[in-house]
C-alpha cells in the first residue's frame, strides 16, 4: 500500500475495543473538539455515562465486505464500490427485503485492499465472528459484513407471532462464515446470552436482539388460560423453543407486547 494512516490506531485518545478479521472498533476517550462551556460540560457528562464516540475501521486486503448504505465517512486505497445489486430483479428482490425488514434496501459492496472509515455513532458496535452459522438480527441492527456472509430475509414462522409479539414479520437473516458488525442499543458486556438445548425462553417484551435461527419463535400466553395470565400482570409473552442462542438487551426500556385490543 502506497498510504499510510497517521493518529488513528496510535492516537492516544482512541481505544480499540475489539479487532477481528480485519474490522476494529475505535472507542474515542473523549470528545476533545469542544469549544464552549456548554459543548465541555455535556462532554464530560456524556463521558461518564460511557457515552463515548466510537468509528467501525475497516482494512481490505484484497476481499470485500457489505456495508449499511450510507456509513461511510471515508475510504482510501485501491478499493472499487458497486452497488451490490445484479439487475432490475435483484434491485426490485432488495427493495422488497428492505421494506419488510427494516433495513436499507441498498448494501454496496466495496472490494480491494485499503481501509474504510464508517461514520462515527453513540451507538454500541459489536463484532460477531459467525462461524457456519446462521442467525436473525433485529431490524437495524445491520452496520457491515464479510462477503462470504449470505444476507437474506427471515419470515416469522407464524403470523401470530409478529402482529401479537411487537416484532416485525419479516428480519434480516445472516448466515455462512465470516465477521458481521452489529450496532446495538447496549454494549456487548451488558448483553445476556442464553443457550438454549431442547428448551424453552419466554420473554415480556421484544428484549431479543439476535437468535439462532433454528428456534421456533412463537407469542403465547403467559398462563395457562386467559384469565391467569391477566392475573400475573404479564399477558403475552414472546417464546424461543428448541435448541440455538439468543442474545437478550435486559437494561434496554422496550416496549411491551401489546396486548389484544389494547391501544398502541
């Protein structure tokens, strides 16, 4: 490579927080652009609540990867762009998947060898080293992936489950081998995994951030009849069955499910 990218990694004020695959996550210590009282002291405030500037970096070197539409900042090197769509039908099939998923219908694909610089967020970035799996990711999860990662829409396996249980119909489904970058609402240390073999996880509200895609996902009663489960306060719980994972966000204030006839 011809260039050379000064005070980024060695930048005293950066952190890197995670690397894999040639992806790293910059964590910025501080904001140290600030140029008034008032910019200073919402900076110190947001700092201690680990409110921090974080930029997803990522280093070809002669693959590709798929990216959010729009989340770049910068890129530099012998790295080409195209739009990832193949023809009118494959522009129509990811305007579809797009609309039904919640994310962007466009994912260009950038290939070469050089690096990518993705817009700084306040969001959490997570890196996932999907080994030969297959999961679901929450609509808007999505920031960029390996190549060899097949994206492709996941239905609910019954309508039930998506009107009742504050979820949409459809997500977006990654499978294959590769490295997906995720941005959450919650750090990765704050997330809990739960391993499910054989068995059963109900949930009261839509805290799933991501699940194995061989679970069945279902909305049922939290009782056993209708009137116990008005009596428990809970009423209608999203339900994971089978063997797989989920990653729950416990802290994260979502909405409940709603409940039938209530008003949303």
């Amino acid at each position: 490579m011809a260039f050379k990218l000064n005070n980024v990694k060695e930048n005293k004020n950066v952190f890197i927080q995670d690397q894999m695959g040639g992806f790293s996550i910059l964590e910025y210590k501080e904001d140290l652009s600030s140029t008034n009282a008032m910019e200073a002291q919402a900076n110190y405030f947001m700092n201690q609540s680990n409110m921090r500037k974080k930029q997803l970096m990522i280093e070809l070197s002669n693959n590709e990867i798929m990216m959010s539409a729009g989340a770049m900042q910068y890129m530099i090197g012998n790295i080409e762009m195209n739009s990832g769509i193949k023809g009118v039908g494959g522009l129509m099939r990811n305007l579809v998947a797009g609309a039904v998923s919640g994310t962007t219908a466009v994912k260009p694909v950038y290939k070469g060898t050089g690096t990518i610089m993705l817009e700084p967020t306040y969001r959490y970035l997570w890196l996932i080293d999907v080994d030969n799996d297959h999961i679901v990711i929450e609509d808007g999860l999505f920031l960029a992936c390996h190549s060899t990662l097949e994206l492709s829409v996941s239905a609910r396996k019954t309508l039930s489950s998506a009107a009742l249980g504050g979820e949409g119909l459809f997500n977006l489904s990654v499978r294959g081998k590769g490295v997906l970058a995720v941005e959450a609402p919650i750090p990765s240390e704050e997330a809990v995994v739960v391993e499910l073999q054989n068995d059963v996880l109900k949930v009261d509200g839509n805290f799933a951030l991501m699940w194995s895609s061989s679970l069945d996902f279902t909305v049922e009663k939290s009782g056993k009849s209708l009137l116990g489960s008005a009596a428990s306060g809970e009423g209608l719980v999203n339900v994971y069955r089978g063997t797989g994972l989920v990653w729950l966000a416990p802290l994260t204030d979502y909405k409940p499910i709603p409940q039938a006839g209530a008003r949303r």
